[in-house]
C-alpha cells in the first residue's frame, strides 16, 4: 500500500528504502551467539569480500552503528600522534575534529570548498615526515567533490607507504567503483543508509593487514573503537564482540545478493549515467558547484544561479511527493544537492529533474 504522505528521498542520504528490504527486517531474531547468526555474518562477510574484491590482505566487518563511529576508530585505533586531514567540505572538517577529539595531534590540509584535494597536495605536506596517518573524504556530499583516491593512493604506497591512508567513502562506497586492493587504502569504510539503499544502522570497514598491525601498537584504543579486539573476535568465535542489528543484517545480506546479481561495474555505470545526466540537466538550466573534473558520482551539487529559494522549491516538490536537500551549512540555498544513489534509476531522476523544470518554469 502506497503511503500517499511519504516524500522520496533524493537527498544525500538516507536514501529511499524497497519494501522488500524493509520486509526483510520483518523475521525473526535469532540469538547474535547461535550457530544461525555465525552463518549469517560469515555470509554477509563472504559476499562484501566478493563484491569489493578483496586481496587476501584485506579484512572487512560490519559495526553496529553509523559510519561516524569511524571516524573515531581511525582516531582511537589507527592515528598512533599525528594526523594530517585533507579538508574540502563540512565531512572532511568533521573526520579530523573527530580524530583531534580523540587526544590525537591533527593539522589540516585545508582546501577550498568545491575544489578537490590533489596528490600533489598531499605530497608537499607529507614531505615533512612528521605525519603518521592520513584522512580524507572520497565523496564530500557538502560540495558535490570526489576526491580522486586512487591516484592519491598510488602516490602514497610509492612515496608515504608508513602513512595510513584512512578514507570515508560514507557516501560514496558502492555507488562509485571503489576496489580497496587497487586504491591502495588501509581504512575505508562506509553505512548503509547511502548507496546500499537500508535504513541507518550498520557500517561497514575495509581494512588492511598493514593497518591492522597499526592498531597493535597504539595504546588507548576504546572498547567498542578497538579494532584488533574487532577482528581479533572474527577470528575466534566468527561473530561480532558486541550485540549486532541482526534485523538490518538480515536486509544488508538480502542487499549483497542483489548487488553481486548487479555486479559492481553495473551498478558503478547505473549511478554515473545518473551522474552524467544530472550535471548536464544543471548546466543546461543553471550551474555546477564542483571543480570540473571531480564531480561526485552519487550526488550532484548545483549551484543556484536561479535568483530562487531552494526552501520554497523544496516546498513544492513535497506535494509531489519528493525531497531534495539545501545546500550545506554557509552553502545553504547559494546550491542544492540532488542524491542519485541506492536503488535510484535514470528514469526517476528523469522525473524528478522535470518537476523542477515545472515548478521553476524553466524551458524543457
């Protein structure tokens, strides 16, 4: 049955939700020590391998919680006293406030909001060799900017390979193509409420032997940020050392399978030909606020050039049953940011895309 009062949700994040993946949240529980729930997460762990294609160097888990609380793993268990964070947007800026707020040193690389964050960048800061770990936002949703992660990941292993190169693919990961064995990567992580198209909840975390062996050495690690005890419980009991959101893994298993039906490289060119199409539709009728080159595959910020108010605009749409989202923090109503990910088509962003054109009267 249709709910005639929801608005679909093209914003960032979270994204619209099927009802099959909201049915299968709907079984029953089953114990998180039962032999049933090690099947499950044995599965789940399986299939992420799969669908990311994993080196054997490589480990991933799923956490309980929303990808912020990586943030605080990379500060707690990673970072062992200085950190450099590239900062571009409002998501980056959080990351390395969240690993300062963990008692770690952190300088920032600070780069204009819409521009992206180069290697050459980074290079020039790392030269110093006083930085042992590395943050960065592959996809900042504030500005609409990708940040290119795999040549940042190929200068690093050549020049920096000591420097941990963390990364928060939050709104990223899935959507665009990332292979963490290619990029390079030693933390990348994301949640569910993106481009894996569940409700909030759950996070996922590829993680590297290498950064693994990190964790090792730094002291102080939490409890539930301590990622040796994280995968260190995998390996004993194949479950996770805190009580999970079995009713969300239930979908997230039901999510993997539809995705390595889709594989990666269809569902990577379904969300660039919504990519593609959106920035053309923004140039066409107004602007784009990305640095050219480095525009996000999952959403798109446009710029305003329109003279009108986004608020408004987002007012109407909702008696259309849709939602866009206003620009970020000081960009608010100067852009807009139209999400494009999870189970999103072109056809739907088509038609979203028209309502604009109508109730802005732009010529079609």
């Amino acid at each position: 049955m249709v709910n005639r009062m929801h608005k679909r949700l093209l914003i960032p994040g979270p994204t619209e939700v099927s009802a099959e993946m909201l049915r299968e949240q709907t079984r029953p529980l089953i114990g998180h020590r039962a032999q049933e729930f090690t099947d499950l997460y044995v599965g789940i762990i399986k299939k992420l391998h799969d669908f990311f294609q994993l080196s054997e160097n490589y480990q991933v888990t799923v956490t309980t919680s929303s990808g912020t609380l990586w943030f605080d793993i990379v500060g707690r268990s990673i970072v062992k006293e200085d950190a450099l964070a590239c900062t571009n947007g409002a998501f980056s800026e959080r990351f390395g406030k969240a690993v300062q707020g963990c008692g770690k040193n952190v300088d920032l690389l600070e780069v204009e909001w819409g521009k992206a964050v180069k290697p050459e960048m980074i290079a020039d800061k790392l030269g110093s060799g006083e930085y042992d770990t590395l943050t960065i936002c592959h996809n900042e949703t504030s500005t609409g900017v990708r940040n290119p992660i795999y040549k940042i990941g190929k200068m690093m292993k050549k020049d920096f390979p000591n420097v941990m190169l963390t990364i928060d693919s939050i709104s990223g990961m899935v959507g665009d193509k990332l292979l963490p064995s290619e990029i390079g990567c030693d933390v990348i992580f994301a949640s569910t409420q993106k481009c894996f198209a569940l409700p909030p909840g759950l996070a996922i975390g590829i993680v590297s032997d290498q950064a693994l062996n990190r964790a090792r050495e730094v002291q102080n690690r939490g409890l539930y940020t301590n990622l040796v005890h994280l995968f260190d419980y995998y390996e004993k009991k194949h479950q996770t050392p805190f009580t999970p959101n079995i009713a969300l893994l239930y979908a997230l298993d039901k999510r993997l399978d539809l995705l390595l039906e889709e594989t990666a490289d269809g569902v990577y060119k379904r969300h660039l030909a919504m990519a593609e199409y959106t920035r053309n539709w923004a140039q066409k009728h107004l602007a784009l606020f990305p640095e050219p080159g480095y525009e996000s595959v999952t959403v798109t910020c446009v710029k305003n050039t329109s003279g009108k108010g986004v608020k408004e605009l987002n007012e109407e749409l909702a008696k259309r049953h849709y939602m866009i989202s206003n620009g970020y923090g000081k960009l608010r109503e100067q852009t807009f940011r139209i999400g494009h990910m999870g189970e999103w088509t072109l056809d739907g962003i088509k038609e979203v895309l028209r309502h604009i054109e109508d109730i802005w009267g732009f010529e079609k």
